[in-house]
C-alpha cells in the first residue's frame, strides 16, 4: 500500500512506525506538517492509499480528510480527547493508559475509532512513557488499523460515550497552574508526578532565588532533608530541594524567558544556577552505592561472575564530563573478577552522542565540542580495548548519532526489538568519530555502511539483525528484558568455549590493530571533525542551532537518497520538508 505518515516532526513515534511500515515492505512517504500548504502538497504528490498522523500538533485540513481516510494516533484511551492527554494521566496516576486510532473529522479527537490498545501505567516521567508504552501501543494500533482498512467489512466504531468501555473524556490542555508546586504542602511523591507529568516538555515552572524557572528530571532522594523549598546540595550537575517529607533532585533546567529575552535551553541545573549556588555541598556518590533512592547517572552490580555497568544521562545526551566519568568507570571495572562486562544504557535512551546544548552554551562552542568528541572517543576505546573478558551492550532505549558506534564496540550487541537506531551524523553537519570507521564496516561491510551513514534514515532492529549490526533481538521490556541479559550473560560466562571465544577476541584484535591501529581511525576521523568544527560556513553550527532553539527548517524541499524501499528509485522520491535528527540533548 502506498502510506504517508503526516507528522509535526519527525520524532520518534514517527521513525518507528515509518520502519516497520517499510520492513512489511508498504511504500512510505513522510510529510512533516509544518503549515496546511506543506500538508496539502504531501498528499498531492503522494496520492496515497491512507494517511497516519502519529503525531500532529497541526489541524488537518478538510479538503485532505474529506478526501483520503486519515487516521489520527493519539496517545488515549477510548473517549479520551485533548492535546495533554499523557499528562494527565500521569499527573491523574491513571493505572491504565493506551493509545487510540481515530478518523480525523472536523471535531478534534471524535472521530470513529478504527483500533485501541492499552497498557499498565508505571512510575515515570512523560518522555519515557512516551517513547516506551505509547510507541509499543501505538504500533499495534496503526498494524491493526492497517488489516481492518483492507477488510471491505469491517467498519470502525463510532465514538459514543454511554459504552461502558469508553472510559475517556474530553480534557482542556494542562497549563501550568495545574502543574503548579506548593513546596510548603505538596509531598514528595506529589511534586514528583507534576514534573514526571511535564517531562521532556513543557517542565513545570517554579521560582528559584527569585527567577522563574521550568523544572525537569525529578528524583527522589530519601536521606537528605531541609526547610521545604530550600536548596540543599548538588551533585554531578543535578541540585537537590527539600520537600515537606524528604528531597527530590533536579537534574535539568530551564529559565523562563520574559518579554525581550532571549530564548532560553535546558541545560543541568547547577550550570544554569551557576555562582549563586556555589556555596552549595557537592555531594559525591559511589559507583557502588546502594539502591537507596537518589540521583546518580552511573552505577555497578556484580553478579556471578557477570558485571552490570548501568549508566542514564538525560534523553541519552552525553557531555564532555560525563563520558570521561564513564570511561574511568569503565577502566575501574574492567579489572573486576568477572567474565562479562555489561554496559546497561538508560531505558528510553541508550545513547545519541554528544551533549548539544551543553556545546551551545560554552563560550566557545567549536572547543566545546572538540573536547566532548574526544571525551566519547576515550570512552569508546576503553571499550575496543578490553580483551581480559567479553563485552556486551543490552540496549533498552533508542540510540543516535554516536551512540550507535557506542554500541557496537562491544563484542556482543543485545537490543530490546523496539528500538530504533539512527546511525548517522550528516543531519547534524559532521562527520562523525567514535571509532565508526572501524566498527561499523567491520559488522556490515564498507559499502553498507557508506549507504547507512548517507542515507541519513532511521533503522529498526529486524533490519539492524538482517544486515549483521547486532547480534541478538530481544522481545521483552524493563524488568523482563534485564533478567533476559542476565541469562543470556550467565550462560555465555560458563559455557565450555568461553576461554577459546576470549582467545579468540585477543588475537582479532591483535590482527586488527596490525592492520590499521584504532588510533589511525581516530586521527582520520577527528581530521575531519575538525574541520566541521571549526570551519566558517559548514552546516554544523546552524544545525546545532536549530535543534538546540527548536526553530523550524527551512521550507525548502530536501530531496532524501532514497525512502528504502525497492519502488523508489532516486528520481522517484517523495520530497520531505524537514527532518529532525534523533541526536538528542533536548
């Protein structure tokens, strides 16, 4: 069938319902819905069978909804209508969510409901909800809308109210005194949920040292207390503020921008606070620590004979510090008694790379992200470089630009069969490093990796196995999937051929090192960077910009290589008006 997928950016939902569109082998065309005129033009060039809108912040036209069946995807229950559906839910503590496939009609939301799918909501922020529960329902939505619009028998339900299963209803959009927090009454569960439910957009505005301020990245903190409302430490980045029954840290904020402003960014809380927290204690905490609730971004289990590297950095952004704080982790534990090292990346993010608004906010950004480039490329060759016990990366969350190559420096990749990666650095103006030169030939050959990194499109993981880019699938999520790689490592750690397989690994990495040193492909590649940082008028910066600001693309059409599918031929492709880059610092 010919599909186009209508969206007001091309985020993640959107990447993963185009791949397993494509992977069932139906011809896809992308139109990012910027204004009605980009709309109207997609469907004219398209002609397509039907339209999905996984996520569309736009009204679509009646000329095209009149005309095509257009089939909204919104992240609610039966009946439930509005734009900050997901946020009251959380902010609500609904036990069970989901997602709806509904016809688009002149009324928002009311449209006749072609599929539904629902899920068990659990403790977390709106992000990671989002890009978890709400994709995983959202593609069984739009599969099964897709076999009801080729039954000429089927006829999808009108939306009626006095059903018992239409639990749902219309809700107004979620502003910010509905978000509002009461330091001096609201607990610490309560103010927890308000920024879970504002997480990744808009954060939850409160004043800090008389400034107004969005809030993201609550954690509980269970030994730490103060007068409620009161700043009362720091660490890594991250600030901690009493509550009427305990703490919570913030690891990100954002000022609000009045009238005449500049626009402002999310960056970690002690960098946008700066000198007026200085007199603040940094409190450190081990690699080692216990699970008592706090924050922490890198931490350590050991387990028979089997090491667990867990490590979670905001929306998988990486900055400079944090990826020397890994590597020296990583150099730490590679000398353990174990047999498998594990590196277990965050839950919605494994990694997209470096910290893009930490770079746009240096003084001198070009440095910046030199500095950074090189702190991920240490990380990475500490990884290449540890031959005393088998690697393995258990990739739960999505994984960008650096990311990938991250990723694939270990000897075995495992990834949850969700994901999507974007392994390619062109729609960000660079080049790319992270060893990408040597790892990712070496799984799938020079000239597809030529094709991977041009291309510029998103992969998911049955294409990823098909060409060689990971090794194993696996089907289960958060708990299911950890006890999965637990296995997985335990057995491979006692198998009979675990000393021939190390053996193995040392001498190809003796022969690949004979052949080219890992410090060439460095060199060769940061020759390049260098230039993308560095140069006057490369495409870098203002992409930087771009994803950093949030400002809209350029309307002019960008001509893809190519749709990745075997219909398209180079000069048959669907013009698409922006896409946005899964590099993700946001």
């Amino acid at each position: 069938m010919k599909i186009l997928l209508l969206s007001s950016a091309y985020n993640g939902l959107t990447q993963r319902v185009h791949v397993e569109l494509l992977q069932l082998g139906h011809t896809v065309s992308i139109e990012v819905a910027i204004n009605e005129q980009t709309m109207l033009e997609g469907v004219r060039l398209f002609k397509p069978d039907i339209i999905f809108c996984p996520f569309l912040s736009h009204r679509i036209p009646e000329s095209i909804w009149r005309h095509y069946v257009c089939i909204v995807v919104h992240p609610g229950i039966k009946g439930d209508r509005g734009p900050s559906s997901l946020d009251w839910a959380i902010q609500n503590n609904e036990l069970e969510w989901g997602v709806t496939a509904l016809q688009a009609v002149e009324e928002m939301d009311a449209g006749d409901i072609w599929a539904t799918s629902t899920f068990k909501m659990r403790p977390g922020n709106k992000s990671s909800i989002y890009t978890i529960e709400v994709t995983e329902a959202a593609i069984k939505v739009v599969l099964q809308t897709l076999e009801r619009f080729q039954d000429i028998n089927f006829k999808p339900e009108t939306l009626d109210y006095s059903k018992p299963d239409v639990r749902g209803e219309l809700r107004v959009p979620m502003k910010q005194e509905d978000r509002r927090i009461d330091w001096r009454v609201d607990s610490t569960a309560t103010i927890l949920n308000k920024i879970a439910a504002a997480d990744g957009s808009p954060g939850v505005a409160d004043p800090i040292l008389g400034n107004e301020y969005y809030l993201y990245g609550a954690t509980q903190e269970d030994n730490l207390v103060g007068v409620p409302g009161s700043l009362i430490a720091t660490r890594l980045g991250a600030l901690c503020r009493a509550t009427v029954d305990g703490a919570v840290w913030l690891s990100h904020l954002k000022r609000k921008a009045n009238n005449g402003d500049k626009p402002f960014f999310k960056l970690p809380a002690t960098m946008v606070l700066g000198e007026r927290i200085k007199e603040l204690p940094e409190l450190p905490v081990s690699i080692y620590h216990s699970t008592v609730n706090t924050f922490r971004e890198i931490w350590y289990e050991e387990k028979n004979a089997v090491g667990y590297l867990h490590f979670d950095f905001h929306n998988g952004a990486m900055s400079t510090d944090q990826c020397l704080r890994l590597r020296d982790a990583v150099m730490e534990v590679r000398n353990r008694p174990t047999r498998i090292l594990v590196l277990m990346g965050g839950r919605s993010s494994w990694s997209n790379g470096v910290h893009l608004n930490i770079i746009e906010a240096a003084a001198n950004p070009a440095e910046e992200s030199w500095h950074n480039i090189n702190a991920i490329d240490d990380l990475i060759y500490s990884i290449l470089t540890t031959t005393n016990k088998i690697t393995v990366a258990a990739v739960h969350g999505n994984a960008g630009a650096g990311g990938v190559p991250f990723a694939l420096a270990c000897d075995k990749v495992c990834v949850r069969s969700g994901v999507v990666f974007n392994p390619h650095y062109k729609s960000m103006g660079l080049y790319g490093s992270e060893y990408w030169t040597y790892s990712l030939p070496k799984r799938v050959g020079y000239e597809k990796a030529v094709e991977i990194t041009e291309s510029c499109m998103p992969m998911g993981m049955q294409e990823a196995k098909q060409i060689g880019l990971i090794d194993f699938i696996i089907p289960d999520m958060f708990d299911a999937f950890d006890k999965r790689i637990e296995i997985m490592a335990e057995t491979f750690s006692q198998s009979k051929d675990y000393e021939k397989l190390l053996g193995s690994k040392v001498l190809r990495r003796n022969h690949d090192e004979f052949v080219k040193p890992l410090k060439v492909y460095r060199q060769e590649e940061l020759k390049h960077m260098r230039e993308d940082f560095y140069k006057q008028n490369t495409p870098y910066n203002p992409a930087r910009k771009q994803f950093v600001y949030k400002t809209p693309a350029a309307e002019t059409p960008e001509r893809l290589a190519h749709h990745r599918h075997p219909e398209f031929s180079d000069d048959s492709v669907v013009p698409l008006r922006e896409r946005n880059s899964s590099h993700a610092a946001y």
